[in-house]
C-alpha cells in the first residue's frame, strides 16, 4: 500500500525547494505545513478522478456518492456489468461512462495492472495510464501522485498550478504547459512537493489569505 511522504520529509523538501529556489521560497514562507493528500488507487482511484474531473467539488462528491451505491462496489467487473445507460443514470456524463469502461476493460484484459505501477518508474507508468483511452497525461500524473504518493511528478498542463507559476515569476500570463515542465525541472526530485506548495499558494491567494 503506497503512503504519503512524512511531515518532516514535507518540510525537508520544502526547505530544499527554497533554498535552490529563491521564487518559490516567498510562497514556502507565507504557507504553513500542510499534508500530503493521499487518496486510493487501483481501479476505483483511476475511475473517481476521471469521475471528478470538470465539476465542482459538491457535485463530485454527489455524483461518486451515487456510483458507489448503484454499483455496490467499484471494480471494473461490476463496472462493466452494467450498461452504459444504467451508468449514466448515476449521474455519469457519456463520455465519463465509456471512459470508465475502457479503464475496466484495460483492467479485466490484463492490459494495465493498476496495482503494480509501483514497479515502474514515473515516466514509464506516465506512459502506462496514458494508453488507456480516457486517461490524459494530466490524470495520470495527478494519479501517480495522489493515489500512490510519487513526490517528483508535476502535472504541467493544471491550470491553478500555471497561475501560481505566473506569480511565482512575475509573469503577465500563465505560462504553457510546455514551459511548465520546463520550468519545474529545477526543482526535481520534490516536483510533486513544489505542486502542492503551488495549489496551496493559489489557494490562499483566492482565499484572499496570501498576496500574489
């Protein structure tokens, strides 16, 4: 079972980030500690974030509420034992429907083993969730960290992390999620450590909590 970084790994790595960072070093000082959110894998980790992804935080919850209960238990076979209408009455958009069968199918035909990504390197299990029709490059990388603690993935292509990039270097527009990759590579190997100090940055900034 994957496990989330300690909190004194968390402050390790952020002192370290700010000390070869003097940019990300401003939003270190202005945050407290904060704690890695580790979530769920396998299947039904896989299948919630696609679930999650494009609404808001109460309708997610909502709509993975009644998942949970119309299937009973959230594995690719009861999964696919339903039809895509049954899916879709549980609040389930079209596309989200197919794209969780197609991760089931992956599952059940032996062409992904979600349970053994640890075995691979970020890269190679970026590549891995990425064949799945359905799973960008985006989840997959928000998977890795969330649901099996990888502390050196950065999800260059989210939008509050490019906002949060823009301030970081004074930038008039966030920067592309090419430039981002780019940019996080100075602050490898705790790139996934630098993600979390970014959203928690961004959103103390829209709390109005922390200047920009």
């Amino acid at each position: 079972m994957p496990s989330a970084p300690s909190p004194d790994a968390l402050h390790a790595a952020r002192e370290a980030l700010a000390a070869a960072d003097p940019a990300l070093a401003r939003a270190h000082a202005a945050l407290p500690p904060f704690a890695w959110r580790l979530r769920p894998g396998g299947f039904e980790g896989l299948f919630r974030m696609i679930v999650e992804q494009q609404v808001s935080v109460a309708a997610a919850a909502s709509i993975w509420r009644r998942v949970g209960a119309g299937l009973g238990e959230v594995t690719p076979e009861r999964l696919l034992a339903h039809a895509p209408e049954t899916l879709r009455s549980f609040g389930l958009s079209g596309q989200k429907a197919r794209y969780g069968r197609e991760i089931a199918l992956a599952q059940v035909e032996g062409r992904i083993d979600l349970n053994a990504l640890a075995h691979l390197d970020d890269d190679a299990a970026v590549q891995v969730l990425t064949a799945i029709k359905g799973v960008g490059r985006w989840t997959a990388e928000t998977y890795l960290m969330f649901c099996e603690g990888r502390v050196d993935v950065f999800p260059g292509g989210d939008v509050a992390l490019q906002a949060a990039m823009a301030w970081l270097d004074g930038l008039e527009a966030r920067p592309t999620e090419k430039a981002a990759y780019v940019r996080a590579e100075a602050w490898s190997p705790h790139r996934g450590v630098a993600a979390h100090l970014l959203w928690a940055w961004y959103g103390a900034v829209k709390r109005g909590e922390a200047a920009a």
